[in-house]
C-alpha cells in the first residue's frame, strides 16, 4: 500500500493581517499569515474606489506642494 500518498492533514489558522482567522486543513504543519483575504479583499469589500480615490488625492497634494514649492523658489 502507498500509504504515502495521502499525507497527514491538521487544522491549522490562517491568520490575515485584517484580523480575520480561518480555520482549514492542511498538511502544513503551522499557521499560516496572510496580507489579505476573502474578507477585507476591496474586490469584495467595495473599498477598491475608496482606496483609488485616497491614492489619487495623495498624488494630488503631492503636486500641488510640489508647485508651491516652485513658486517660493522664484
Ligand atoms: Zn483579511
């Protein structure tokens, strides 16, 4: 028998940087962390335009600092 073939499976927690913990099976024998999952993902949050938008603005303040900041020069 190839008993090898099927490995020994645990529960381990995958631990996601938003807090959420999900419990699975799997042959790894530790925790697993990750950046981002199913939950705080902003394809499934919708935050997706919100985060754009704030990114946007950044790169908005940016420039206008930048042209201030050519002006006081002169
Ligand atoms: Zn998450």
């Amino acid at each position: 028998m190839k008993t090898w073939i099927h490995p020994e499976t645990r529960k381990v927690t995958i631990e996601c940087s938003c807090g959420q913990k999900f419990e699975v099976n799997s042959t790894i024998p530790w925790d697993i962390r990750v950046e981002i999952c199913s939950k705080c993902h902003p394809f499934y949050t919708g935050e997706q335009r919100i985060v754009k938008t704030g990114a946007v603005d950044k790169f908005y303040a940016r420039m206008k600092k930048a042209e201030e900041l050519k002006k006081n020069s002169k």
